[in-house]
C-alpha cells in the first residue's frame, strides 16, 4: 500500500475536497489546502496538521506565494490532490468566451502549473498526482460540453504525465466520479440560453443534471474512494469510481460511439 503522510490539496475547502482533508487529518497526516476560502481550524477533523493556505490558483503570484509557503514547511510531500473546480452550463453556441476561457484556467491551465509546482516535492518522495476529473470526461454533456471539455483534457493528460514522469518515481492517476452531492450544484454558472428552440431543452437538461447530483453520492463516499485508489500499489492512470460509472465506462469502450452518444443525448440531450 502506497503510504501518504503528508499532501497537498487544491478545492479542500468544500465538498469532495474538503473531506478528503478531514479523512487525511483523521489519519494523522499533514496537510496543506490551497483555496479562496479559508475556515476556522475546528471545523475540520481536530487530529493531524492542517495548513490552511488562501490561494487562487489561476493566480499566478498567489500560486508562487502558496508554493513558496510550502517549501518553508516542506521538502517533499507524498500526494498533490489537484481537485479544485466549478461548473458553468449552457449551450455550446451561447457560452461567452470569457466563461469557457475561465474554466479551463481552473481545472486545466492552473491545475498542470500546480502539477509543474509539485513535481520537484513530488520527486523526492516518488509521490502521486490525483486530478479529480469526472465522468462527464468520457460521457460528453449536451449543454456542459466546456465542463466534458476540461475533464477529457485531464484525463489525457493524466496518461502522458504518467508516462514522462514515470523516470521521477511519480504516478499520475486522473479520478472520474459521478454525480456527487455537494456545493459544486448550486455554485454552478447557468448560462440562460434563451433562445425560445434550445430553451426548453436546456432546462429540461440542467434541472435533471442537478437532480442527478443532488441524489448522488455523498462527498464522503466519494472522497474515501478517491484516497482507496490513491493508496494503492500498483494504480492504473485513469478510475472511474462506483460500480455503476464503472459499468458506464466499460459500455462507453466497447459499444459504438454513436450508440453512446445517443444515449447520453437521450438523457441529457
Ligand atoms: N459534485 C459533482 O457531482 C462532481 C462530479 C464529478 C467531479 N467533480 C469534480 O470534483 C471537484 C470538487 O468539486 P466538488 O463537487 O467538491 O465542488 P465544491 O464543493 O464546489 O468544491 C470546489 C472546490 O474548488 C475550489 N476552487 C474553485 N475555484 C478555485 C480557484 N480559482 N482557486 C482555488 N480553489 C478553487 C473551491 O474553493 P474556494 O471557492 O474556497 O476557492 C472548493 O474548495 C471539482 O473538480 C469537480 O469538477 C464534481
């Protein structure tokens, strides 16, 4: 079992990440978690050491200020939990640029320049990188296809890291969970996409994608699956987590594309 006692995490300060913080403390681990938000210490578990350190990730200096910080406490650390991220929906044609080009800031751009940061930590412990993608990266979402976008991006990144970085001693693994219930619903960035032939459809869609999620896992569930494929000793690049999305993923590889597609189009569409 791959063994981690100290990490460093992107989006700990809510949801997913944010558990997976608790659960890290709960084993006594050390653990520093970059976020715009910062807490109160006793609203996370009271054992291990929590370093709670304010940072936009799409900000350059602040990102540099939070590394720098780290290197202050640490040498190295075992794991980078890249899983900060937000959603926006809308149709493909009515998304403003500025929209599209601050989501793949977060969940692409930032992410791979805190992967750059981690690596030389990384190295020295031949440590792990965990990218919470999700299964919208495989399952393409009519009316979040920006949101797939991001998350195929990790994923394919997630494969070449693992590759070029296998020489450090480091594994890159890309996590696909489904539908999750946490703050991330109703922080999403709805597009109003008012034209009167897409409107319908789009409501229609969102407010099934929002049901979907806020009757899906709990961020908990989530997040010890999450850390159980992080500590394993032989991990492959790319999980999906759940015996349903597995189930999803293994149809998505072997049935036709526009059979998939259709489907995803029959619930989403
Ligand atoms: N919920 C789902 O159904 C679901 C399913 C699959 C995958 N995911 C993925 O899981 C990850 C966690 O999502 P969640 O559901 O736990 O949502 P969440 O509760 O909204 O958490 C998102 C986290 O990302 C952080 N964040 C966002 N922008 C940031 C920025 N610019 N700089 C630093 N931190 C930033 C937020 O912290 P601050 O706001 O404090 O900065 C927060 O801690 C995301 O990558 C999401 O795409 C979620």
């Amino acid at each position: 079992m791959f063994e981690i006692r100290k990490a460093v995490i992107t989006g700990g300060s809510s949801g997913i990440g944010m558990e997976v913080v608790n659960l890290l403390l709960q084993d006594g681990c050390e653990v520093f978690s970059l976020s715009r938000t910062v807490h109160p210490r006793e609203n996370f578990n009271s054992q291990g050491t929590l370093h709670q350190i304010a940072c936009d990730i799409t900000d350059e200096s602040s990102l540099d200020d939070a590394f720098s910080r780290i290197g202050e406490l640490t040498d190295s650390f075992d794991v980078l939990f890249s899983n900060a991220g937000f959603g926006i929906s809308g149709s493909v044609s009515d998304t403003p640029k500025e929209q599209i080009v601050r989501m793949f800031d977060v969940h692409v751009f930032a992410a791979m320049e805190t992967v750059r940061k981690s690596i030389p930590f990384l190295a020295r412990s031949k440590g792990r990188i965990i990218l919470t993608s999700s299964i919208a990266a495989v399952v393409s979402l009519p009316y979040q296809s920006y949101y797939s976008a991001v998350k195929a991006s990790l994923n394919t990144l997630a494969l070449a890291l693992n590759t070029e970085l296998k020489h450090n001693g480091i594994r890159a693994i890309a996590i696909m969970p489904g539908d999750t219930a946490t703050g991330f619903t109703a922080k999403r960035e709805k597009g109003t996409c008012d034209s009167p032939d897409v409107a319908e459809r789009y409501h229609r869609s969102i407010a099934r994608m929002e049901r979907d999620e806020q009757t899906g896992a709990s961020a908990k569930t989530v997040a010890r699956k999450l850390l159980r494929i992080t500590r394993k000793r032989a991990p492959k690049p790319l999980y999906g987590i759940g015996f349903f999305y597995r189930f999803v993923l293994v149809l998505f590889k072997i049935l036709p594309v526009r059979l998939t597609n259709w489907a995803a189009g029959l619930l989403y569409g």
